[in-house]
C-alpha cells in the first residue's frame, strides 16, 4: 500500500526504527529492497559508539533488551558515504541524530543537502530535544521528527513542547528501561555493559506503546510514526486504531527477517479491504470514539459457540473463581453466583468459541 509522508511517496506505511538493521547504507537498501517505505539511520552523533560485548539479547517472544548505543560509524562517514550511496538507491532516508545541540548543528545542513527526506532528533535527557529541536528547526527546511520515550515524567507535555517548538511529526515510542536478565546457571547478567542493564524493546512493551499513542493523539494532530512492540500484522492495525498514522517497526524484522515487512504490509492492506476501507487515515485513531469517560459497569452477557470450540480447556484453567466447567450435550456453564465478569476467558479463547 502507497503512502504519502511529508510529499514523498513511500511504497508502504511501514517505517524502520533506528537500530541495528539500519547500521549502514548495505542495510538500509536491502530494508528498502524488501518494501520498507522509509528506513531511519542508526543514531548519528559526534563520535562512533565502541559497544560491550554481548549488548543485545532476545528475552522473549519478539522482545529483546540491548545495551547497545549508537552508531559505530562517524558522522563523516555517514555524511561522506553512508547516506549518499543510500539515497542514490533510492531509499527514504530520515537521518536519527543525536544525543545533543552540539552533535545535531554538526550535521543538519549536510543531511538535507544529501537528500535525507526528514531528520529525527533523539535524546536521552528529555531538557536536551527542546535546544537541539530549536536550532535544527532554524538550519533547515525538511521535516523534523522528535522521538519520544515512553520513560518520560510526562510525555503529553514534553510532546506539546516540541510541537510548539517546531516539530513536524513524532515517532512514538523509544525503547523502555531500565531491564535486566541474568543467567541462573552462572549468576551473572546476560548483557556486557555497565551494570548489566539494557533497554527492553519488541513484542513485551507494545501494551504499553499503545496506550502513549492514545493519550498523545489527544492532544495533536501531527503525524505519528508507532513504534514500539509490532510483531504480526494484528499488532500494526492496532497501532494505527490507536491514532499512529505510520507503522515502525525494528525488532521484529531482526528477530523474524525482512520477509516481515510485506507479510505485514499485504495483511494490513486485507484487512482494509475486508472492512471497507482504503486507506490506514480512515482508521488512524478509530479508539479515540469508544473510549470510556468512566468504569464501565454494565451488565455484559457471554455468549458460547460450541461450533467452534476445540474443548482445549484454557478457559476454565484460567478462571480464578472457579465458575466455567463444560456441561451435557457440548454444551458451557457458568455458575453466575461466583462469575466477576473479568473477561479473561474470552481473551485466551483462540477459537472465537467465547464472545462478550
């Protein structure tokens, strides 16, 4: 599916995240080659990164924690060679730089006049996006997209901030941490850098992802790049609902390959079509019309269809009050005297046998 981002036209809505997949022009061109609509550059800062051994780890299903920094190549060479050869493939280039005003005057004007389509600023310390935001918005005329954390004290208001400030767009979000795994055979952290911490990215922190974007499509109506937990198609749809308009991604193509990033392009262009839609703008922030303004407490019933029930059992291995059990006939029972009405049973039913 085409889209559009700040006039270029990108042959699918899926963004690659800054990280390890986008280290080089090679990479950032086989990620096009692969129907990436735009590719974001390792972080560009003064000085090449000299990472730990080990700094990046898989912790779960499509998770990973790292303690990886930024890029290990210099700021000349991206400028001098990096870029160039990218942007003569014809990648869509947004260049990430940081992690300060001194690193990003360093480099802005060269990165427009290489033909990067946008610049996106990150920063560790959330006072330090304001200064860089300010000057790079006065040495060039291409988008600039501040880069959230979802660690922030108050994202909403440092977001507000940065639009008033000049920003063009958001990519939202960065990774979460501090997080840590230790290996129980010998006792010792997994990962080699300084304390043995990292930054958990993937399919574990998606939850949380989402509910940024909700809150932050409130409050703004810039463009949203989701980033942060997209594994499956299901989860890119759901960033979109959310109110993002465009669908990172990072982890799981390193963890899955780049095959992902069409799997998922072509299933998000099924599911449109199987509602009747034809573009993700007509569903971009689709939540924001059923969100509650108070607990809900009204009385829900559920419904049980025995043609599709497998009789696996989890939904009554996991009620904690001990109320589902299967009666005569293929038939289900509730004891409502002891059902909360939780939900839970209809959220680990894989076969669509249980419906509120």
């Amino acid at each position: 599916m085409k889209t559009d981002l700040f006039g270029n036209m990108l042959q699918s809505p899926i963004i690659i995240g800054s990280g390890p997949l986008s280290y080089s022009a090679r990479g950032m061109i086989l990620l096009d080659r692969a129907g990436a609509g735009a590719v974001v550059t390792k972080t560009i800062t003064r000085s090449a990164a000299d990472n730990p051994h080990r700094h990046m780890l898989e912790c779960d299903t499509n998770t990973l924690i790292n303690c990886e920094k930024w890029s290990d190549y210099s700021m000349e060479r991206w400028l001098d060679e990096e870029i160039p050869k990218a942007v003569r493939e014809g990648v869509k280039c947004i260049a990430s730089v940081g992690h300060t005003v001194e690193d990003s005057r360093l480099c802005a004007e060269r990165l427009e006049e290489e033909g990067c389509m946008a610049i996106e600023l990150v920063s560790y310390r959330e006072e330090t996006v304001l200064p860089m935001l300010e000057d790079t918005r006065k040495r060039v005329k291409i988008p600039i997209i501040v880069k959230l954390s979802p660690n922030s004290e108050n994202i909403i208001e440092h977001a507000k901030r940065c639009e008033a400030a000049g920003a063009d767009a958001f990519t939202a979000c960065d990774s979460m941490g501090p997080a840590m795994k230790i290996n129980i055979g010998t006792g010792r952290p997994v990962l080699g850098g300084d304390g043995g911490y990292g930054w958990l990215s993937g399919a574990m922190i998606r939850p949380f992802t989402i509910q940024k974007i909700c809150e932050l499509r409130k409050y703004t109506s810039l463009p949203i790049i989701g980033l942060g937990g997209t594994a499956r198609w299901q989860d890119a749809v759901e960033m979109i609902l959310a109110g993002a308009d465009y669908i990172g991604i990072c982890s799981a193509v390193i963890l899955k390959g780049t095959r992902l990033i069409k799997e998922i392009d072509s299933q998000v262009d099924c599911y449109l079509e199987e509602h009747g839609k034809s573009s993700l703008k007509e569903i971009s922030g689709m939540v924001q019309q059923f969100l509650p303004q108070e607990e809900q407490k009204e009385n829900y019933q559920m419904k049980f269809h025995p043609e599709t029930c497998t009789r696996c059992g989890r939904c009554i291995r996991v009620c904690p009050y001990d109320a589902r059990a299967y009666g005569q006939n293929e038939s289900m029972e509730v004891d409502e005297r002891e059902c909360r009405k939780c939900g839970l049973c209809v959220s680990v039913c894989r076969f669509g046998a249980l419906e509120v």
